[in-house]
C-alpha cells in the first residue's frame, strides 16, 4: 500500500498541561548519567531505605500462596481498612469507620483524580495552593476545571490568608486544596489553622482536601484536619505509605472522609481501575503496626541527620531556610545575585553535577526558592555539599 501521511492529533486537554517536571529534567540527569557524569539527585522525595522487616515478610509469605493472586474488591480488603482506621486512631486520636469511612487507593496521586472527577463538573473553580503540588494543577486542568490559586507567603508561615480568600470570587467553587504539613515549604499546620480551614469550607459549601503525607517525618507531633469537630462533613484527608513506611513504589494510599463522600469518589474509583494485590494489602496492613522505635528511627533520627547536610548545603549556596521546616525536603530562598533560581540550579546541576529542584515548578511564589530532597544517603548528601562548596 503506497504511504500515507495522516492529520491525527491529540485530544485538547494535552494542550493545557505539560510533561511534568521531574519525568522531562530526570531524562536528562539520566543521560548525563549514561555519559558517566555521575549526578546526584536531590530532587525527587522517594524514600531509599526499605519498609520494616515485618511488611516485607508478610508480602513474601503471602504471595507464596495459591489462592492470592485473584481480583480483589474495589473498597479494599478489611483487614487493610481496619489497619487504616487504627493508624488514624494512634497517630491523630481520630475515630473513623474501617467500613464506610476510608478508601484505600493505588496511591495518593490516583486519588487526586477520582476526588476531582467526583465532585467537579467541567468549568467549575478548584483552589489551589501557590506554591504547591503541581499535580493538583494539572489533573484540574485536564478535567476542565478552572485553577484559582491562592497564595501561600513566607511572611505568612506558608498558610493561607483568609482575609484574601474571603475577598475572592468563591462561586462555583468545589474544591479547595491544602497540604500540611506542606510539600514545598516544609510549614506545618496549626489546631488553629485547621479550624479556620473547616469554617471556611462550612460557610463556603467547599470541600476542602488535606494531603497529608508528610506528617510522621521530622515531625514528633502529628495532626489531621479530621481532629476538628465537623471536619469530616466538609473535609476529606489524603494520606500514603509512600513516606512514612518507605513504600513509595508499592502505591498504597487512602482517603478519609464521612460515608457518603467515599460512595461518590467509589463510585468514579470502580469505574477506573482494580483492587491491589491481595499479598500488597495484607503486607500495607502490618506496615500500620511498625513499632514506635521503627518510626523514630526510620522517620525522625535518620532524616535529622540528613537534614543537618542539607542545612550546610543551603549555607553554602547562601540561601536562607525556616529552621522549624518539617518533612523530607529542605526549602531555602536563593540569594539577591541571582537573576533567577535556575541561574543558580543549572550551575549546581552541570557544575557540581547535583540535581536539587528549583521552587518555580510548584508555582511563581517558589520562583526565588530551592528544594533540597532528604532521600539520599548521608555520604551522598556530603558529597553533594564537597562539589557544591567547590564551584561555589
């Protein structure tokens, strides 16, 4: 057949949206790296170390058996939800039915989408954090929806200012996103701010949606949004073992919420995709008992350590950080004699040949910023601080 050349283009929603970040800078720290260049990456918050002893014994046992290997049911298996509702029990003193109020998801970035695909209708107003994740951007902008970004300011802890919101257009708003304690700025939440969160959401008709991932790291006092009284009426929380338990490619993540939001974001899951591995589940459910020693180790001692490199990092790069900055990642402000941060990251980058994140990807209020990843090994982390002092 003589060949033809055919007009076939892509759906319209691509064009609102990139290749995120990460997926186009780390093709080129790859090929660098193919090219013997030896980077290192500190941009990516991927935990390196392993989940405990316990989960991964349980995941091999259990996938050992004949009778494992079946579809499983779309809510999750009990064991898992219960284990769920207890790690919210210990952590945030929060009471949440195993069988109506929580859904486990195929991690966390999943679930961004079925809550949106739920509760918004194409052309309907979604909040969200600038600076923040740039997930909650995107997949609102493949949907249809219209992003109204609110500011997040250092000179405000990195929490949002009420009095601004209260000023915006608010129609036909669904959804407001937060993220505490919050991915880039390291700023932890407040009893009080979750309360003015909730107050707003209730007078506002707005379902407000905590991502809650980081809330065990370098942090010896958790909280939730579902703490505050009503919260579950006008709140879901997100929340992942990506961080906490080091299981970050075994995608398990769940929402809470009241019962009849989580038959709706069911009801959108069912339709998308399966239930996980009956082995993964049972194994995510041990995880939810890792000891107390486990999660001081794991989550507080050796990223402090980490976190005291990357702190020599910010210094000698001259940036200034909050030292109260909670989570995996160290967030700095870059010096006046920068034009702009990638001045300042593409040197680091080719010159020192480290990868760290320059803050502009999670919004223009990141423009003068850096973000320093605690996912390395600390001979890594002082490596990056000897190539860095070296060409600074």
């Amino acid at each position: 057949m003589e060949n033809k050349a055919f007009n076939i283009q892509p759906a319209e929603r691509l064009s609102s949206v990139q290749e995120y970040y990460f997926s186009r800078k780390l093709k080129e720290v790859a090929e660098m790296n193919a090219a013997g260049l030896n980077v290192i990456s500190l941009g990516i918050g991927s935990p390196d170390m392993p989940p405990s002893e316990e989960t991964i014994k349980v995941l091999s046992e259990e996938a050992a058996k004949s009778n494992t290997h079946g579809y499983q049911p779309y809510v999750g298996i009990p064991e898992l939800r219960q284990g769920m509702a207890n790690f919210y029990k210990r952590w945030y003193n929060v009471d949440l039915d195993p069988k109506t109020e929580i859904q486990p998801l195929i991690g966390s970035k999943e679930g961004i989408l079925h809550v949106t695909l739920a509760f918004v209708n194409p052309g309907d107003k979604v909040l969200v954090p600038n600076p923040g994740y740039p997930t909650y951007t995107s997949l609102s902008k493949l949907l249809g929806a219209q992003i109204v970004n609110y500011d997040l300011l250092e000179s405000n802890d990195w929490q949002p200012d009420f009095e601004a919101l209260e000023q915006m257009d608010l129609c036909d708003v669904k959804l407001m996103w937060t993220n505490y304690p919050n991915m880039p700025t390291g700023a932890s939440a407040t009893i009080e701010l979750y309360q003015k969160l909730v107050d707003f959401a209730r007078r506002h008709n707005i379902v407000v949606v905590n991502d809650n991932p980081y809330s065990l790291i370098l942090n010896k006092r958790p909280i939730s949004i579902l703490q505050i009284e009503g919260a579950k009426d006008c709140c879901i929380e997100f929340n992942s073992m990506s961080k906490s338990q080091n299981m970050p490619g075994w995608r398990v993540g769940w929402i809470s919420t009241n019962a009849q939001f989580i038959q709706w974001i069911l009801k959108v899951k069912s339709n998308v995709d399966s239930g996980m591995f009956r082995p993964l589940q049972l194994a995510a459910a041990k995880a939810m008992e890792n000891s107390d020693e486990w999660h001081e180790i794991h989550n507080i001692q050796v990223y402090a350590k980490r976190r005291a490199i990357a702190e020599k990092i910010m210094g000698v790069m001259g940036c200034t950080f909050d030292p109260k900055q909670v989570g995996m990642f160290l967030w700095g402000k870059i010096p006046e004699k920068y034009t702009n941060v990638e001045e300042l990251t593409e040197k680091v980058l080719h010159k020192a040949k480290v990868f760290i994140t320059p803050g502009f990807i999670f919004g223009s209020n990141g423009e003068r910023y850096v973000r320093i990843s605690l996912c390395a090994k600390d001979a890594q982390l002082e490596e990056a601080l000897k190539r860095i002092t070296d060409i600074i």
